[in-house]
C-alpha cells in the first residue's frame, strides 16, 4: 500500500501538469475566422478515397452538396473508388442518379502498380488528384460530415492568412460505448501532445495534421510531391504536413468546431485497429515518446482507478486503517481532477464530460493500444485495415 500511495501522489501531480498543459494548448487553439468570402471563388476540388465505405459514403456526399450553394464551375465533388467489394460504388451511382447534381463525379482508383508500394488511401487521393482541377484541393475522409459554409470559410481564411495547408481537428462523435472508452482520452492526449501553438509556428520542427480535413492550396501540393511522395506512409497526413513546413510552406492546424465532424469507429475491433495501424507510425516511430505516453496515460487515467478499487476492497477485508484512508483519499483527489479535465476541455472539444468514470478502463486501452501499435509496426503482424492487408517501407 505504500508503493501504491507513492504512485497515487505521482499520478495526482502527473494529473495537475496534464491538465494545466491542456488547458494552455486549449485555450490557444486557433479557429478559422470569419472572413469576407472570395469574389470570384476559386476552383475547389473535394476528394473523398472511398474503400469499402458503405456506411458511410451517402452521408458524406450529402454533407458535402448540401453543405454549400457554390456551383459546377467553382466546385467538384470526387469520390474515389479504390477497389471496395461493398456497393460502395453503387450507392455513390444512385446518389448521382437521383440528386442529378453535376458538381459530383465518380471514379475508380484501378489497380495499384505491381512492385511499388502504395498504402492506405495514398493511391486513391493521387488518382483523383491527376484529374481534378482546382486552386484549392479538400481531402475528406469518408466518415466526415461538412457544416454549412465550411468549404466557403476554409478556403476564404486559407487565402486571406496565406495558407498553403490548413487542417481541422474536427469534431469527433462518440457513439458506440468503445469510442467512449477510447476517443476523449486520445483527443486529450493529441492536444497535450501536438500542441497547436508549435504546430503553427513556422520556426517550429513540430508538424501535424490530422487527414479528416486536409485544404492544400494546389500549388503547395504538387511543391511536396502530393500523396504520391508519401505513398508508403501509413499515417500519411502526419508526414505530408511534415514536408509542407520542411519546404517553408506554411501550415494551419486548428479546431474545427461549427466546420465538421467525424464518427471514426463504430465498432470496437474498427477502433483497435485502427488506433493501432496508426499510433507508432503518427510518432514517427519515436520509442522514447511512446513509452512516455503509456507511463502519462497510466498515471493521469488509470492509476486513480486501480487506488480506488484497491482501497475500497481493502476496506471490505480490513477494515479502515490510516494507509487505506490515505490512498482511498488521493485516488478521490485524481479522479476529481479527472473530471474536472473532461469538464473544462469540453467547451473546445464538443465531446461532453458523460461517462467520464469509464476512463480508468480507456486509460488501460490506450496504453495496450499504443504498446499494440509498436509490436505491429515494427513486426508488421496484423497490420491491417477492413482486411486489407498494410505494408511500409518506411523505416525499414
């Protein structure tokens, strides 16, 4: 019981550290301003890759129309069809049948190239990419939902601060119990971790984005090389923001409150895998940062749990004692600042405080998420999406 208090004081003070870096990092996220829209607007083009997307397709193409009154002339909408075995592509042709709105296309991505190494949605996204026109390039994931105006406010802000790459941290839904478990402890952590202020800095090394919503100005695009230069990056929206600051182009990342929002996972074993193909290699494949973030997620989110549940049972067997009343006190202390966390960073996240005691159980998810994420990485075990089997030269 001694080595758990010493541990308890350790994880209430990791806590009050967390939150306060949370509470800097959040309270200086940039949003997109309100800005005067573009006249005449530029040619935009919306590429959402597309595989085995069913669930999900309909709802985002319809987000994206309805989302915004630009025309034909401004505005496309490219669904990429990168081979998916569902009716992906079938109800992507119904779509285009019964709304008959011009600004929508459908294409197929083909076959990827023997010999050459193409991973994720790199091979879909620089397909349409050689077609599309465009001054301004939207990657959208499939399981995005567009607000009004968010084509019209992110271009008009991409232009008016000289934007070459601005990317959202969207709104992330919780639906399903295992993204409660889950989703609101990476969101913290992302923020902690690649925090805004650095990620805008252009002196700054440190680069993110997030692959929801990526808004290249197509000159920037092509600059890099575009997805086809990052063909073999697992997590390809971390490395092509990466080359977009190496080539002193200027970056954005900020929140997407009011612009979009995203339901990642809808099933636990979706969630674990996908968590998994992407946490190491998000890092760059940085052990040292992956080992800290298990020992920071454990003490911030799990600790104060295992106090909990240890001195209440130590309670039924023996009784109150004074060592039993002290961790039973520090692990209330860590839980209310647990709490406290979620409540305060609710207002920029939009992911609200319920089911906040379920993070002791997430806190341990993560950190066999992330110890996962190494294992497969680095062996290639299991590394997959939708039963797609990955593989990356990077690194090896």
């Amino acid at each position: 019981m001694i080595i758990l208090a010493f541990g308890l004081i350790v994880s209430v003070v990791a806590i009050t550290i967390f939150s306060q870096k949370l509470d800097r990092a959040l309270q200086a996220a940039p949003v997109v301003a309100e800005s005067a829209i573009a006249d005449p607007f530029p040619k935009v083009a919306v590429i959402i890759p597309a595989y085995n997307e069913a669930a999900n397709i309909e709802a985002c193409v319809t987000s994206v129309l309805d989302s915004t009154t630009i025309g034909a002339n401004q505005l496309q909408v490219w669904v990429v069809d990168d081979q998916s075995t569902d009716e992906t592509k079938a109800i992507v042709e119904l779509v285009q049948e019964s709304r008959q709105d011009e600004r929508l296309k459908l294409i197929s991505a083909g076959e990827r190239p023997a010999g050459e190494v193409w991973v994720g949605k790199n091979w879909a996204c620089t397909q349409a990419a050689k077609q599309v026109e465009g001054e301004f390039l939207l990657f959208i994931d499939a399981d995005v939902r567009l607000k009004p105006q968010s084509i019209e406010r992110t271009i008009s802000y991409a232009q008016q601060e000289k934007i070459d790459l601005l990317s959202l941290a969207v709104v992330i839904l919780c639906r399903h119990w295992s993204e409660w478990l889950v989703q609101p402890i990476v969101v913290l952590l992302l923020a902690v971790g690649f925090d805004f202020a650095p990620v805008n800095d252009p002196l700054s090394e440190t680069a993110f984005a997030a692959g929801p919503f990526m808004l290249f100005r197509r000159s920037a695009y092509e600059a890099i090389g575009g997805h086809a230069a990052v063909r073999d990056y697992v997590v390809e929206d971390v490395e092509l923001s990466r080359r977009i600051k190496q080539n002193d182009l200027r970056l954005w990342y900020g929140l997407g409150r009011g612009l979009a929002e995203v339901q990642m996972y809808r099933s636990f074993s979706a969630l674990w895998e996908g968590w998994t193909k992407n946490w190491f290699e998000g890092s760059n494949r940085n052990y040292q940062a992956a080992f800290y973030c298990v020992f920071v997620t454990f003490m911030v989110f799990a600790l104060p749990w295992v106090g909990i549940a240890i001195a209440l049972l130590q309670f039924v067997v023996s009784g109150l004692t004074v060592m039993n009343g002290i961790v039973f006190g520090l692990s209330a202390i860590g839980l209310l600042q647990q709490y406290f966390v979620r409540l305060r960073s609710e207002p920029y996240t939009l992911i609200s405080a319920n089911y906040w005691w379920a993070m002791g159980i997430g806190g341990f998810l993560v950190c066999a998420i992330v110890l996962t994420s190494m294992v497969k990485t680095v062996t290639g075990w299991g590394w997959t999406w939708r039963g797609r089997q990955l593989q990356s030269s990077v690194n090896e």
